[in-house]
C-alpha cells in the first residue's frame, strides 16, 4: 500500500475529507480553506443577516461566515451531535473579535438537526450554505433535503459545493471515491442537470463555478470543487409553510460576538473618523516642519519645506491607505469643480495635501463611496485641491480653532476615537478576522486542524 492511499485511510477513520492525502495536485490554501472562503464571499455579496450553514460538522466554516459585516445571526446544522460537542469551543470569539468589534451585533448558534426538516430555529434566514454535503445524502434524503430548503425556507441565495469527479483522475493510484461516507460523486455534467432540475421545480437561477484550480494542461477536467449559487426571484412571493414547522432542532451551544454600540449619526461618525485620520497625517507632518524650522532636518533650513508636493510624495508611503496600491490613479475621479479652483495656488510652507483615498477607512466606506466622501468634505467646509481628490490641511504646530468645531472638544474624545479607529490603520491589515482578508492570509487557518 502506497503512502498516499495509508493517508487516505487515516483521513476516513478520523472521519475528515482532505483531498491532498491522495498526492496529485497540491492546493495552497488547503481547498476546505479555498471552499469556505468562497461560501463567505459569496454570501457577503447579497449581504445576509441571516445565515444557516447545514452539515457544519467541526464548524470550521464559522470562522469564515463571522466576517461577513451585516451578518447578525449564524446557525450552524449537523446531525453528528457528539462532533458538534467536541467542537462547540470553536465558535467562539477570538481575541481578536475583542480587539476589532463588529460594527453590528452577532449570535452564533449551533444546532444538532436534519437539513430534512423546517426547524423553528433556522426560520427567516436570508442566505444557506451547504459546502460538501449533498454528496453524504442518500437519493431519497436529497430529495427531501431540497425540498425543505428550496420549498419551505426558501432563502434569497443558496451556495452548494460538490466533489467533482472528473477530477478524481488526477489522482494518482485513485479509485472510488473521495470519503468513505460519499454516497455519490457527479461530474459536472451530472451535477449541473441536477441544478437545473431544482431550477425548474422552484423559482431560482444558478450560477456555477468551482474550487480548486486544476493543474495546466487540465482546465478541461474543470476544478476540484464544483460549486453553484442559487438566487431567488424576487418576482415570485414566498410560499407560506408556518403549519410544517417543527421544534426538533438540539441547542449545543451559542455565543455572542462583541460589538460597537454607536449612539452616533452616520454624518458624526464620518466625521470624527475624518478629523482623527488627519489629526495622524497632520502630527506627522508636524514633527518634520519642526525639524525643518528648527535646523534639525536633513537640510538645516526651511527650504526643505517649499514643496507640498515634494513632502507628500516622500512621506505618504507611511501613510498608505489599506487599497490604495491596487486602485488606478484616478479611482476617485479627476474632475475638479469651481468652488474648489480657488485653493490651486502654490500652497504656504504650513500646508500639506491629504489624499482622499488616505481617508477611506473601512468605517468609512462601510457609510460611503468615494464621490460622496468628496461632497461630504465640500459640505462641511474642507478645504480641498482643485482636482478635488485631496485635502489641504496645516501642519503648523499650534492647533487650530477649527479642529474644536469638527469633533475634538476635548483630549478624552480624541482618545476615545482612538481605542475604537486605530486598528483600521495596523489591525485591519494584520489580523485574520477582518471581513477583508485576503485568501493568502488565510493560510493561518491551518492552525485549527
């Protein structure tokens, strides 16, 4: 017996799917990882507040689903209640949910059930997942799987992942199938025709792609994991089944993740965050014009201050807005307007320009896009450049009067924005459990094996 096949069969008997035990193509991120983060992106797309994942098993796929930023409630389904026990800890806020809150609540329940039944609890959810479970239903379960999901809870997107078996010949010495509890394996061809078919019974379109990019040379063999997504159609109202509702869904465990309660308007909150971000870029600024005036610079005097545009082109490197580096240069418009024609003069030794793309915080843009950023600063008497794209502020070292009359009465509330906007600057960019994260980055999950 090769390696890869005794691997495979320490997989079945911990109970585990793992495509790399049967050599072959090597996935980086490991694929239950690539799959998960699909399912996230995917449902974050039509931003759900209500998810149910079905078939959690070791609820890994919570970790992912918490990112989503409007999602408010998450219950996890499984019918292996010991499993769910050993892994109930896991849903768990890390320390990292403390240190970045979500900006809406968030109650993650995990529930010993059948994906058969219309449980109570799993009532009025707006998205499901169901990542590599069809595969473990028998014909007749499958069936009454879809028409419980599809036909009585009838959430606006449905995302489902499958082995594909056209792949399966890319592994080497390989026969049957992927997991020892698979009850079939489909093609694509098989599984798109079983698409179809619940499209046509019930009143939603699919989408199809996959996981798992297949080796060069074997795109035509498709990807490791097939996948479709299910919307419904809005034109076609809800079918009432409140008489089949049932109350068999076992409560294992639950947990609430920490937030941040804002009490403030959305125009306070734009803009504190504002005033804080250019609070950081004007102290910055600020230390080099003392080193500058003082002959403590590089240069000894105050010609290394004659340039706005010199200073910020060597400084805002430091100052790199999260996405700036993969936005075109004119990502936020290169019109100028009238009102602000008036500020493109030669700048004074005190000035510096802002990049408005410096202040699209993740608070920020959670509230708004670019352009209305930009009438926002117009409306509340910002000074801007001509083009409109940038923020002209003073670098003087006193502190202007104008900073009271934009929401810094007092050094407590500058702290006080501090605790909860400092980590959109270093956090947000190093911690995993950012709605943001990269798929890269979501290598560290290999710790939770």
């Amino acid at each position: 017996m090769n390696i890869s096949m005794a691997a495979a069969l320490e997989e079945k008997e911990k109970g585990s799917e793992c495509e790399d035990v049967f050599g072959g193509p090597v996935f980086e991120p490991r694929l239950y990882i690539q799959r998960y983060f699909y399912a996230k992106q995917q449902l974050a797309k039509f931003g759900v507040k209500h998810v149910v994942d079905f078939g959690s098993a070791e609820c890994k796929i919570s970790r992912f689903l918490v990112q989503i930023p409007t999602l408010e409630k998450l219950a996890l389904v499984d019918l292996d209640q010991g499993l769910l026990e050993w892994n109930k800890y896991s849903i768990r806020p890390l320390t990292c949910d403390y240190l970045e809150k979500r900006d809406l609540p968030l109650q993650v329940q995990v529930f010993c059930g059948s994906v058969t039944e219309l449980d109570e609890s799993v009532i009025g959810c707006d998205g499901v997942s169901m990542v590599e479970l069809i595969e473990h239903l028998h014909p007749e379960v499958l069936s009454a799987a879809v028409a419980m999901v599809f036909g009585k809870l009838q959430p606006c997107v449905i995302v489902i992942t499958t082995p594909n078996s056209d792949f399966n010949q890319l592994f080497p010495n390989f026969s049957g199938m992927r997991h020892w509890d698979h009850k079939f394996e489909w093609s694509r061809q098989e599984f798109q025709s079983w698409c179809e078919e619940i499209c046509k019974n019930h009143p939603y379109t699919a989408e199809y792609g996959g996981i798992g990019e297949p080796p060069p040379g074997s795109e035509h063999l498709g990807h490791c994991s097939q996948s479709a997504v299910f919307v419904r159609k809005l034109s076609v109202p809800k079918i009432d089944h409140s008489g089949s509702v049932t109350n068999n869904y076992k409560l294992i465990t639950e947990s609430v993740y920490p937030f941040v309660e804002n009490k403030m308007s959305e125009d306070e909150t734009v803009s504190m965050e504002i005033n804080y971000q250019l609070r950081q870029y004007r102290n910055m600024c600020s230390e080099e014009y003392r080193n500058c005036i003082t002959g403590s610079g590089s240069s000894g005097n105050q010609n290394c201050f004659t340039s706005s545009e010199q200073f910020s082109d060597s400084r805002n490197l430091n100052f790199r807005p999260e996405n700036e580096g993969n936005q075109p240069e004119d990502s936020l418009g290169t019109t100028g307007c009238p009102d602000c024609a008036k500020n493109d003069k030669k700048l004074d030794i005190t000035e510096r320009l802002v990049p408005i793309s410096y202040l699209m915080t993740r608070k920020i843009k959670s509230i708004l896009q670019p352009d209305q950023l930009r009438k926002f600063l117009q409306s509340h008497g910002y000074r801007l450049s001509s083009d409109c794209n940038n923020v002209i502020i003073s670098v003087e070292e006193h502190q202007s009067d104008s900073d009271d009359d934009k929401g810094y009465n007092n050094d407590n509330d500058i702290e006080t924005w501090r605790s909860a906007s400092e980590s959109d600057q270093a956090v947000e960019s190093e911690l995993l459990c950012q709605p943001s994260f990269s798929l890269n980055e979501a290598l560290q999950c290999e710790s939770w094996d």
